[in-house]
C-alpha cells in the first residue's frame, strides 16, 4: 500500500510544471483522498480542472502563501504538505529583491508555521542547486527556507510534524530554462549563451517527482535529500539542437553562477551517500542516523562522504551524451507543441 492511499495532500505553487506533474503522478500511481492545488493563478486552476477532466480527487484553492490566513483554511484535514511555491526567476528577483523574501523565506516559514497548527504529519519543501553557496538572491531565499523548514523539526515540540527538504538541478524544458530558449532562437540562427565554460546539473519533471515522492516516504524528518542527476554543457545542447546556428557568447548575467553546487565541501562532513542519492543530514543535537528509515529505502548502509567531498556541476562523474541529449530534449513539452504546429 502506498503511503499516500486515502492521503490528503496540499501541494503549493500547484498550477506549475512540478505540481501538474506532481498530481498526474498521484492519480495514476497512488490512491489519494485528496489532492488540494493551491496558487495564486485561477487561470491555471481552471486550465488544470480542464486538464484534468475535473477528477473528484481535486481541490483547488485560490490563495498565497504569503497569506497565513488563507494557508489556515487550505491546510484543514491535510496529512502531507509538498512545498513548491516560489518566485525562481534569478534576473526579476535581482531586480525585486524583497518580494523574493516575501514568498520565498516569508512564505515558507508560514506553510511551517501552519502546518504545525494544522498537526499535519509531513512537509517537504522543494529547493535548488543555487541554495548551496549562492551568489545571487533567489539562491540566498532558498538556502533561508531550507534552514528555516530543517530547524523547524526543533520547533514542534510533542507533536509528529515533521519537515525535509529536497535539492535538485535544473528541470528540464521549464519555464525561462534553456532548451525552451534555444529552440525558441533557433529559426533565427544565431544562439546566445552566456559563458562558453557553463554546466549545469539536470532532472526531468518526472524524475523529479518521483524522487520527491520517495523522500516524504523515506522522511524521518531533518533530512536534506539531494538526488545523483547528470551534468551538461550548455554548449553541448546548444550543438545539438542546431548545429548549424551561430553561438554568440553573450557574457554572464546578474547572479548567475558558471558551475552550480547541490553538495559543499562543508556540507560533506554532515552528508551520507546512497546508491542514488545523497543525505545531508542536520546539525542538531536531536538528529541521529537512526531516525532515517533506511529500511524501506531498500539498500545497503550509507557511506560517510569524506571531508573536502562535493558534488558540483563541473565536478560531476555522470555526463549526457550527444544522444541522451537529444532525446531529453525531445522529451520536453516545448519541443513536442512545437512539432505537433508543423
């Protein structure tokens, strides 16, 4: 049986790309109660009633996290709260720095705060590989929101609440990523890149569900958990989806990094390794290994990872090839509406 059969589940930032996929996954793979989508676009809402043939599973609410009010009223009777809102756009957050912290740090610690109200038993919330050392303010939000949900495990007191957080790479084909962005200038010839030197770590939408879904799972609470995902070169996808454009180096923008980080050299005294994935585990005096639930992990004891270990985007042992390249490529939305026009 699933952990999620007969589940109350709110996802926020629902009407995205994670939460849509997110909720396809949960009705055809688990046997939810209910799955409560909550954002700020009815819009969206509307279109995923659509999408979704109006499945009597679903519940949508209209409301911001910034809200704690309205977080109130959404979280009643919810078991599992999957933390996805954000403002993640790193030039318009440069540009609008507090409305960043509004959502992203404000934000997350009112989800926290109510989900402890609401005594609901699970909380994950979603990060990024530009929480870990960063250098622009989308990056530094994320890192306050995870410290914030991680410490939030001290705050519950006698209650069974508990909060963990999920680091991942780029998702393949989102909003404002660059596969959308190259077949986007493709027609025109030319591609600009920002810097020739760029990698980047990436995940499909759907891996990145999946690994979400198991971490709530595998949770005991604390736990940063940081999937083993491959690296590219933003010069290698430029190639192959057209080779015979023009590459035009552009220069970096504000706040973005050549080589992103999920693991740091100082985290790694603190970070267990998997077959799969990693674990950086808090440091808390409440924290022990033995909170993990390694037993339905399925796999063999962890390993330690030695001091001075990270794990970065340049440093990485797991690169696409050309043809893996092209067919995550192929597999994105954009590129599909695309094809299906001509």
């Amino acid at each position: 049986m699933s952990l999620f059969t007969n589940k109350t589940i709110l996802i926020t930032g629902g009407t995205g790309s994670f939460g849509q996929k997110c909720v396809e996954t949960l009705l055809t793979e688990h046997n939810p109660k209910k799955i409560i989508v909550f954002s700020r676009d009815e819009l969206k809402q509307y279109e995923m009633q659509v999408k979704f043939n109006n499945h009597p599973v679903l519940r949508f609410f209209i409301g911001d996290v910034r809200d704690k009010e309205r977080l109130y009223r959404a979280l009643e009777g919810v078991n599992y709260v999957i933390h996805a809102a954000a403002l993640k756009q790193v030039p318009a957050i440069e540009y609008n720095p507090f409305e960043a912290v509004r959502t992203n740090v404000i934000g997350g610690y009112n989800v926290l705060t109510a989900s402890i109200d609401k005594k609901v038993e699970k909380v994950i919330a979603l990060s990024t590989d530009k929480a870990a050392n960063p250098a622009n303010l989308y990056g530094a939000t994320k890192l306050c929101s995870d410290k914030i949900f991680i410490s939030g495990n001290s705050l519950v007191g006698s209650q069974n609440t508990r909060f963990s957080v999920v680091r991942y790479g780029n998702v393949v084909g989102s909003r404002g990523s660059v596969i959308p962005h190259f077949l986007k200038q493709k027609p025109s010839g030319e591609l600009t890149i920002t810097d020739e030197r760029m990698t980047r770590f990436v995940i499909t939408l759907d891996q990145g569900v999946h690994f979400v879904l198991k971490s709530i799972e595998n949770m005991a609470g604390g736990e940063l958990f940081v999937p083993k995902i491959p690296s590219v070169k933003v010069t290698d996808i430029a190639k192959v989806i057209a080779p015979e454009c023009k590459v035009k180096i552009i220069g970096i923008r504000p706040g973005e990094k050549l080589h992103e980080a999920m693991i740091t050299t100082d985290d790694a005294r603190n970070t267990l390794e998997y077959d799969d994935h990693f674990v950086i585990q808090p440091q808390f005096p409440w924290w022990n290994y033995n909170r993990l639930n390694t037993k339905s992990m399925n796999e063999k004891p962890p390993k330690q990872c030695q001091e001075g270990f990270s794990y970065t985007s340049d440093n990485n042992t797991w690169w696409l090839k050309e043809a893996e390249i092209k067919k995550m490529i192929q597999e994105t939305s954009y590129y599909q509406e695309t094809n299906a026009k001509k």
